[in-house]
C-alpha cells in the first residue's frame, strides 16, 4: 500500500513539471504498457531509415544473378554453347512430352463427317432428268446441223462435260440414245447412294464406269459415264465440331508423362541445338538462369515490398520498445540481409547446399540477442524467401522452417553450451524426418541421393551451431549485445576485471556478490533477464578499484580515513568518480555495453547525501551549497534489470550499516531505501511496476535475511592448563 501511494505520489509530481520531456533516445514508462503511439518522430524515422536500406538491400540480392552457380541462359533454338549435366536425379511431370502424347493421340482421331443425304441425290435425279430433255430438245431440233447442236449443249450452264462426249451425245441414234436416257438416272441414283466427301469425289468419278450396264456399247456407256460423273455431288460433309470433341477426349485419355532425369546425365552438349524438351529439364533441375528484365525487378519489389510491409507492422504493433534504440533494428537488418545473401549465393540451382545451410542459426541468433517473438517472426518471412528462391519448393521450406523451430525452442536462452549441443541434436533428427518424409513418400528416390542427403542434414546441424556462436560472437564485438555465453565467460572469478576486483578492492567485491545474489533473486521474480542482472552487478563498482581505500568497505578498523584531510567538495567528487573510471574500465577490458550500462545507472541522479550534509553543515546557509556539484551524472535506470541493481546495491549498503537485530527492522529498513530512490524520481524511466517493486522487496528481505540472521553467543572457550610437573 504504501509503495502503491508513493507510486501516485510520483506520477503526481511528474506531471507538475514542464521541463521532465523524455529523451528520445529513452523509453518513456507512465505507469502503462508502452503503446506504438509513444514513439517519437525521430525514433520513427531512424527505424524507418533502416528499414528501406534493407529493404533496398534485398530486392537488389533477389534480383542480382549470381556466377559460378552452374546455372545456363539459354533460348530453344539456340547453340548450347557447353556441356550442362544434371548435378542430381530429379523426377517430375514433363509438360512437353505430356503435350506431344496428347497431339498424337488428338492426330489419330479420324475426321468426321455427317452420314450421307439422301436430298442431294434426290436433287441430281432431278436435274438429271432436266439435263436429258434439254440434250433431247437439242438433238430433236432438224433445223441446226452438227457443229450448231454441239455448239448449243455447250452453252448450257448445267452442262460441264468434254466436247468428245458432247460430239457422241449428238451423233448417237436415237435408239442408242434412249438406252442411255434410261441408263443415266439408274447409274446416278447407285453412285449416289454411296457416302461421296470432298477428298473422295475424284475416286467415286472413276468408280462411274464399272457401274454401267455391260451389255451397252462402249460410245453409250461413254456418254452415260460422262452425264454421271458430271452430276457426282459430295453427299457427306465434314463436322468440324464433333471431330474436335472427339479429339479432345482422346487428349484428356491421355495421363501425364513423368520424366526422371538420372544424376550426371548430360542434359546439354556444346553444340546441340536446345529444344523446348531440354530446356524444361534446366527448369526442373533450377539449372535455367534468366537474363534480367524489368518484369523480374517488379515481381521481386512487389514480393519484398509485401513481405516488409508485414514485418514492419508487427514491429510497429509488437515492439514499441524496440523504436527507442538503434543497435538492436540495426542488427535485426543485418542479420536478415546476411543471411538472404547467403541464401542467395547457395540455395539457387544446388543439389546438396541448400541442406547444408544453417536456417536455424538466424532463428538462435535473433532469439538469444533480441527475443523469441522477433526471430520467429523473422523466421518465417525468411522461409517465404527460401520459397521464393526455390521456386516454391515444398520440401526446402519445410526443412528450414522445421528445424528452425525446434532448435530455437530447444536452445531457449542459451545460457549453456549443453544447450546449444541439445539443439543440434533435435534439430538434426527434424531435418532427417522432413527429409524421409518429403522423399519416401513420393515414391521417386534413389539410395544414393537420399544418403547424401542425410549425411548433409547431419552436417547441417554442425554447421548451425558453429555459425550460431560465430554470429553470437560477432554481435557481441561489433554491437556491444549481452549474449548469454559471453555473460557466463565474463562473470568467471579469473576475468581480470574481477580479479582485479577482489585483489585490490576485496570489501567492494564481497558487495557485489552479495548485490548480484539480490538482484538475480528480484529479477526472476519480475521475470527481467537474471543472468544480465547477475553480471552486470558484479561490475557495477568496479570503479572503486582506482581509489579503493576511499570508500569504507575497503578499510579496515583502525585504517585511516583519508576522507577527513579532504572538504566534502573534493570527496563527493572522488566518490562520484568511480562511476567515470568504472566506465572506462569497462570499456577498456571490452565489456557488453548492457553491462557498461549497470556502472552509471545504478547511481542515477543520486546525491552523494554523506558529503552533501556535511557541506551543507559547514557552510553558512544551505542555499549556499550547489546540489549539482554532489549529484551523480546519471542516467537513471533504463532498464529494470539496472534498476534492480540500484535497488539492491542501496539495500544491502542500508542493512549493513545500520545492522538490524529482527526481521520486522530488516524489513522496514528495505522498504525505507526503496520507497527513497522512488521518491527520489530515480525509477522513473524504467518499466518497473507497484507488483513488481513489492516482488523486489520480498525478494531482497529472503537473501539478506540469510545473511543478517542472529547468532547464538557461544560461551569462551577456557585454554587448558598445562598439568603441573612433578617435584623431585
């Protein structure tokens, strides 16, 4: 209740003041969960910056063509200008030789035609027996000789026959003539009976003959064959939409064509011309490179585009706090851009690579130097850029995805190289079930291939964990990030700066053990990052390691202080100075900067009070005294680890001065240094809440109580007398 009150009572006297803006290079805390409209502008605009460099960055990757990654550009009809041969077996659905299946079974299908009509024939009998009255007219008219009535059947338009058979149609008598008047409709109404089609008419004209009585003579079966043929008509046509029916369903008989394509096979010859056939095995095999166009700039920027619109909306949405900082949206693009790169550079038209990289690394890497959210979202638009690579290849996505998850999962923080070697196994055997499944149950493996593929799955995990703590290394040498291994190999007692710590300031390093066992107690029970807590309250004080002898848990009893040969002026400022030299100290001996941050934060804004109170005290009136002059540089806390750290360093400094004699003392007396430091305003830009200062003092009061309990007064032990020697 009363930290509750105190709380109010500070976000009260906040508001009083006009000149308390926060800095927008801070993350400012009003007693709420920090909300994405908290971000200042220029917060905005230099994650914006990152954001679009990157992006930039990866459409020109995307879009760029790689050399020396086997891959031919070439056109059908073109040279092969060298031998291309398959680096892997492949099995796939030929959409080529499918095609040419189907137009042979569509070319084998017969054209077809309507059944004869009977109406044509009908038609000609008539104009047969229209033909033969107007030649009879003709050859009865007395009038005209010879030349003149072969002259006038020549005229008549219906008539199309060769002038010998005109001549013997004139010379014919007419008993000659009357057989073939009877012969004529009998031999056309035969032939027309018959299906007669465009392509066949000519056959059916020459078929004419043999249909005429034998027993005329040859000048009247002449002229019967010669009326005939001319009156020969197509009775049967040709259905062009039941022939393409017909055709299509002998296309859709067909199933498609799968091809397997062995592994060395030569795909090209220098030399050969490329056909369409070849050029879809390049395809399949990812072999067939393009030549850049404007088409491809626009799909990959439409692609990348989309994909950062995403991510940069869950960043907005999920990680406000993530806005107020440059180093981690710094890493965050790097990261994403190397490993895009790299992907780039091995995944495209490789048979053995694209298993062999290390997808889990940049999930490990994200996880442990940001948090778990961000790298599984990264993970996960980064497994669409693998598609996207591949072609949409199921398989690979599902690998890279799977193995990115359990490894993560299984690695968590970190903390332990036991961890990271558990992660490679698991993820060593979710990328042999991916792969088994993908490959056995497609029915088109060979033994060979699969056992490479195990073998680099088995790799693939060696070269995860190597690539993991070769990232987590380079993070914390060119960012400054607090990895979990570097922490652990830092709070070692053979580090130098501890060393260093306990040789020359012994009474300050038994401080910091005692701070980082309250402080990783309270940071668990808050849920803050313990190890960094831990370790960055082993160095909080190294400062004090310049002049170790001013401060008094340096001193022994009977020591001198050198402190009263000084004003209060000139021991503030040798007080305050540790944190300066604990800084550079840090820096010198290339500590995390998270861990740099504990040195100047733990202190905030406080007043060196000792020294302050006795300048006061000397001087003549308190207005006199300058504040500022024993006040530390600051910042105040950033964080709720640092915070933590300030809290404990003031509680366990308080208990042990003042040595409380009951718990309900020991008590008060922690909730006395930190309802000060709250009052103070020195939590004021970290996120700590009222639950979780309250979690903060149940868990200092259960360490210091181990440590400040009551003794029993053991009796003096009396030293045993020597047992008197006999006399002589």
């Amino acid at each position: 209740m009363v930290l509750s009150l105190l709380v109010l009572h500070r976000d009260v006297a906040k508001m009083a003041m006009s000149a308390d803006e926060p800095s927008p290079h801070r993350v400012p805390h009003l007693g709420r969960p920090l909300r994405s409209q908290d971000i200042p502008w220029l917060a905005r605009a230099r994650v914006l910056a990152v954001w679009l460099v990157s992006v930039l960055a990866i459409i020109l990757i995307l879009v760029a063509r790689v050399p020396f990654t086997g891959q031919v550009t070439v056109e059908e009809g073109e040279v092969a200008q060298r031998d291309t041969v398959a680096p892997r077996q492949t099995t796939f659905v030929s959409q080529v030789l499918t095609q040419q299946r189907r137009d042979m079974a569509a070319n084998a299908v017969p054209d077809v035609y309507d059944p004869p009509q009977p109406r044509i024939g009908r038609q000609q009998l008539i104009l047969a027996a229209q033909i033969i009255e107007s030649i009879g007219t003709v050859r009865n008219d007395s009038s005209t000789d010879t030349a003149a009535k072969a002259a006038r059947l020549t005229a008549i338009s219906s008539l199309n026959l060769s002038p010998q058979v005109i001549d013997r149609i004139v010379l014919l008598p007419p008993p000659a003539w009357e057989r073939v008047v009877v012969e004529v409709p009998l031999v056309l109404e035969r032939a027309m009976r018959e299906e007669i089609r465009e392509n066949n008419l000519a056959d059916e004209r020459r078929k004419v003959p043999a249909r005429v009585r034998l027993d005329l003579p040859d000048e009247d079966a002449a002229v019967v064959s010669g009326i005939v043929q001319d009156l020969l008509l197509p009775n049967s046509f040709f259905n062009q939409e039941r022939t393409d029916q017909r055709r299509q369903t002998a296309r859709d008989a067909v199933e498609p064509v799968t091809r397997t394509v062995e592994r060395d096979e030569t795909i090209l010859r220098a030399g050969d011309i490329v056909t369409d056939l070849e050029i879809e095995a390049l395809q399949a095999l990812g072999l067939q490179g393009r030549n850049w166009s404007w088409d491809d700039l626009l799909a990959v920027t439409g692609f990348v585009l989309l994909l950062g619109v995403v991510f940069l909306y869950y960043f907005w949405r999920q990680e406000p706090e993530l806005w107020f900082r440059w180093v981690e949206p710094v890493l965050l693009a790097a990261a994403i851009v190397i490993f895009i790169l790299a992907a780039k550079l091995m995944i495209p038209a490789r048979t053995l690579l694209p298993y062999l990289f290390p997808y889990a690394a940049l999930t490990i890497i994200l996880a442990i130097s940001l948090s778990l959210r961000v790298a599984l979202v990264t993970t996960g638009l980064f497994v669409l850029v693998v598609g996207w690579l591949t072609g949409g290849n199921l398989e690979l996505m599902a690998y890279a995805l799977c193995g990115s998850l359990v490894g993560v999962l299984k690695v968590r923080r970190g903390e332990r190289l036991g961890k990271f070697a558990w992660a490679a196994l698991f993820a060593l055997i979710t990328n042999l079930m991916v792969v088994l499944a993908f490959r056995l149950a497609g029915g088109h493996w060979d033994a060979r291939g699969l056992i490479e593929l195990i073998i680099a799955a088995a790799i693939n995990s060696v070269v995860m964990i190597t690539a993991t703590l070769l990232g987590l290394y380079l993070i914390g040498a060119v960012f400054g990030l607090a990895t979990p291994l570097q922490l652990q190999e830092i709070s070692r007692p053979t580090h130098p700066l501890l060393r260093q710590l306990l040789l020359k300031a012994p009474g300050t390093y038994h401080h910091a053990l005692i701070v980082s066992n309250m402080a990783e107690r309270a940071a668990e029970a808050v849920g803050a990052d313990t190890l960094l807590t831990r370790v960055g309250a082993y160095y909080h004080d190294v400062g004090k390691t310049i002049r170790p002898y001013f401060f008094v848990e340096n001193r022994s009893e009977g020591m001198d202080d050198p402190h009263a040969r000084l004003d209060p002026y000139t021991s503030a400022q040798i007080i305050m100075a540790h944190v300066k030299d604990g800084v550079d100290l840090a820096r010198k001996h290339r500590l995390p900067e998270r861990i740099v941050q504990f040195i100047p934060e733990h202190h905030g804004t406080q007043l060196v009070s000792f020294f302050y109170h006795a300048a006061v005290e000397g001087a003549t009136a308190p207005e006199a005294v300058d504040k500022e002059q024993f006040r530390y540089p600051g910042p105040r806390p950033q964080s709720r680890e640092t915070a933590i750290t300030m809290l404990a360093d003031g509680a366990e400094a308080t208990v042990r001065s003042k040595r409380p004699t009951s718990m309900e003392e020991l008590e008060r007396i922690v909730a006395e240094s930190i309802q000060n430091r709250l009052l103070a305003g020195q939590l004021e830009e970290c996120s700590l809440t009222t639950a979780d200062l309250a979690a903060v003092k149940r868990a200092f009061v259960d360490v210091l109580r181990g440590l400040h309990h009551p003794r029993v007064n053991y009796p003096t032990e009396v030293a045993p007398q020597p047992a008197p020697e006999p006399r002589a």
